[in-house]
C-alpha cells in the first residue's frame, strides 16, 4: 500500500504541473486581432485592453473598433448589454483628430446621458429613442465615458483619438 500511495502522490503531482504549464501558456501576452494594429502612432496600445479596468465589468466590449478612415462615427446609446439595453456599441472605438462622434439613442433601456469622466463633455439625460449627441475630437488621447443613471452596470465606453 505504500508504493500505491507514492504513486499516487507522483502521479497528482505530474498531473498539477501539467496543468499549470498548460495554463501559463494560455495566458500569454498576445494581442486580440479584433483589437486592431495599434500602430506605431497609437495613443493607445493594445496592451490597455481593458484602459486600466474601465471596462472591465462592460460585457459588450471585445476590442477597440478602428475607425481612423471615417470623418464621423455612430455610437450607439442603449445596444444590449450588461444584462439588457444598458451599453454603447461600440463600447471602444479608435478615430483619428477631427472625427465628429455621433451618439445616437435606441429609446431602450430607460433614460441614458453621455458624460466624460474627466467633465470635458456631457449630453442631457433622455430615453428618446432617435436622439443625437455629438463632439467632434480635435486633441489626440483617451477619453472615458459612462453613462449615469447605468455607470455602476458597466454602461462604460472609451474613444481613443490618434
């Protein structure tokens, strides 16, 4: 009976490392392809994923949508997510300065506002499903935003200005 518990104990052990290694390899430091090139002129590179946790608890983001080519930029403002229609779609999305971004309402999700974390912009707080805010991005960075009345769900987004 000794020997079979040796055994056992080599063979836990064997397993337990296995695992781990499999699962170091699989937490590699790569970039996710919907995350776009990043670019040597990124503002912001991809290796902010998440923009130090800002939209960590957003389930509708899966990358920064590129959108450097266009003049203006639709954001929808009550898309589904975080348990109904409390998100910005696209969550993140990358325009080059100059870009109008247009936030346009769906009318779902109750009353939704867009508001800077940094108070550089703010649109009123409506439901009105067709409704429109707009700022155009003339100064290159990363400008966080949420909105109010759904900041706590994660009806977060960012618009990184290259």
């Amino acid at each position: 009976m000794h020997g079979d518990s040796l055994s056992r104990r080599a063979f836990v052990g064997s397993a337990a490392t296995a695992t781990l290694t499999a699962l170091a390899g699989c937490s590699g430091g790569g970039t996710t392809p919907s995350q776009g090139s990043g670019g040597e002129g990124s503002s912001d590179a991809a290796s902010k994923r998440d923009f130090g946790g800002w939209l960590g608890a957003t389930t509708n983001y899966d990358g920064v949508v590129d959108e450097t080519d266009a003049s203006e930029v639709e954001v929808t403002v009550g898309s589904r997510a975080n348990g109904g229609a409390y998100g910005f779609s696209p969550a993140a999305v990358r325009v080059s300065a100059g870009t109008t971004v247009v936030w346009t309402w769906t009318g779902k999700g109750n009353a939704h506002d867009v508001v800077a974390a940094d108070d550089s912009f703010a649109s009123e707080r409506t439901s009105e499903g067709g409704h429109t805010f707009s700022r155009t991005f003339e100064e290159a960075g990363t400008f966080k935003y949420f909105c109010t009345p759904h900041r706590a769900m994660g009806m977060k987004g960012v618009v990184v200005v290259e």
